[in-house]
C-alpha cells in the first residue's frame, strides 16, 4: 500500500508561516517519527449490503482535497499511508488488510485516523487495534466511543454490512474474553427499529439520543463522557459523519433529519482526545456524490484538523 501524494496540492503563500496541510504532510514509512497517520478505507460494499446510498468509497480522496488546503497548526507530524481498497465484493479481506495497516501503524507509535468508506470500516478498524493491545494486555478495556444516528448493532449473521460493525467486535469481544464498552452518542430513535434498542440495552451501551445533545445540556454530556473514559484503559473513537444534520453534512449515505450540531460535538472530540487515552480513530459514510458545495468534506477536514491539533 503505496500513498499517492500528488493528492496534496494546493496554493503556496510567499510570506512566512502560512504553511498548509499539502506542504507539510509525508508519505508514512517505517522512520516516521511518532505522529498521526492518515488511512483511506475505499469501500462502500457494506453500505451496498446494507441497501443504502452507494459511493462512501470516494470519501478518503475528498477528505485529503479538502484537507490540503488547510492551515497548518499542528504540533506534530503527519503522515499518509495510502488506500485499502475494498476489490469488488471482497469486504472480509479489506477488514484483514485495514486491520494490518492499523496494527503496523500503532506498533510505530502513531495515531492511525482512518478516513472511510462506509461505517463498515468500523470493524477493521477495530481489529487493528485489538491486533496490537493483544501483544501488550491481557483483557484491555477499549472504549468504542460512536458519534453516530445508528447504533449499527445488526445481526451479522444475516449478513455483513456497514449496519453490523459494532455487534462484530461485540462478538470478539466475548470470544476474547474482553469486556465491551461501547457509546453510541447522537441516536436518531426514528432510525433505529425497537429491536436495536433492545440490544443495545442487553450489551450495556451507554446511549445519548439526538434530541438531548445540546448546548444547553453540553456540561451534562461532558460530565457523561468523563464517567465513561474514567471506565477505559484505551479509547477509539469512530464518527459516522451522518450523525450531524443534514444541512452541515448532505453528502452522507442516510442524511440527518435533526442530527447533533458541530458545536456539542466538536468540544466533546476534545475532551475524548484530552483524555490521553485516545489510540485510533475513524471517519465514516462521506459520500461525495450526494455533497453540496463540499459542505460534507470540508466538515471532515474539520474533524481531522481537530484531532491532529
């Protein structure tokens, strides 16, 4: 997996310090000093199985244009690791070979962020950072912290989608022997069936609806958060970007009808990378083909340059 990083282009000021996201980030290598890596997941083969709107596949080549062009303020380096690319149907081996790619990067002490393709991605993801925490624990408590309208907890036994991610490491979790500890915070409940609730009550997810994310009640969820990261030894952190209303993030694969605004989600990012405990985080479900104006991707390029600052 070689990056191609004529992707990161843009304008060049002649005056000092206006350095930008396309002149400082570097093709990752096995040298890199520790920083951040950036993973594109190319796939939207879950979303395909899931009966949604295909073409989240195209999402990591619209984050990194958008991020290109903005301002460098970051501390540390960051590096780009180039695309897994979902072949076809084959989604259970591009799990394997994203999984691979988390791993490598952690062992370099980096801060993998993967930029998806669909919330299939979740469970790749995941896997590369079981991958790892298994050579150094015993029964790591990994905390799953989901900003999502899905608690995306379907049966994979019907089959694998993007819809099933987090009942797949619920799964492994149990076969490992490990505790689950999963939030879901932007719950649309007119999006989840009766049944998805039920198993999110059976698996013990801490749950915040959409409707109580709000300003008014942020130190309330703040306080929530801290409670939940207090229970963990490590944190990742996964936002399927569908979880903001439609109006910040029309190019997703089921647009919000309310959804959590940037400003509760974005201090809650904070805290969850102020914590320290954070090692892996993802994007998920831009689809550039249903964007308006790049309003989707440059609110992804938002996130990111939050979590690298």
């Amino acid at each position: 997996m070689k990056p191609e990083m004529n992707a990161w282009t843009g304008r060049v000021d002649p005056e000092p310090n206006t350095a930008r996201w396309h002149q400082q980030v570097q093709p990752f290598s096995q040298a890199a000093e520790p920083g951040y890596t950036l993973i594109g997941f190319c796939s939207d083969e879950g979303v395909r199985r899931n009966k949604g709107r295909v073409g989240a596949a195209a999402g990591p080549a619209a984050m990194r244009k958008m991020l290109a062009s903005l301002a460098w303020h970051q501390s540390a380096p960051v590096y780009d690791a180039g695309d897994v690319v979902c072949e076809g149907e084959a989604l259970e081996q591009a799990h394997v070979a994203l999984a691979g790619q988390v791993a490598e990067c952690l062992a370099q002490r980096q801060l993998p962020i993967v930029m998806g393709g669909g919330h299939e991605v979740a469970f790749g993801s995941w896997s590369g950072l079981a991958q790892h925490l298994a050579k150094q624990q015993v029964s790591p408590r990994i905390g799953i912290i989901n900003f999502d309208a899905h608690f995306d907890l379907r049966d994979p036994g019907f089959v694998v989608s993007s819809g099933t991610p987090f009942a797949q490491i619920a799964q492994s979790c149990e076969q490992k022997g490990w505790p689950f500890q999963y939030a879901c915070l932007g719950v649309s409940r007119a999006s989840n069936t009766q049944a998805l609730f039920n198993k999110a009550e059976q698996l013990q997810v801490l749950v915040w609806e959409d409707r109580a994310m709000t300003q008014a009640r942020l130190p309330e969820l703040q306080a929530g958060l801290d409670a939940f990261i207090g229970g963990c030894d490590h944190l990742y952190l996964t936002i399927d970007i569908d979880v903001f209303p439609a109006a910040q993030a029309p190019g997703v694969s089921a647009p919000a009808a309310r959804g959590v605004a940037l400003d509760v989600i974005e201090p809650l990012i904070e805290q969850i990378k102020a914590s320290g405990k954070l090692r892996l985080a993802d994007l998920a479900e831009l689809n550039p083909e249903y964007d308006v104006d790049g309003h989707t991707a440059r609110l992804a390029a938002r996130l990111i340059h939050t979590l690298t600052l």
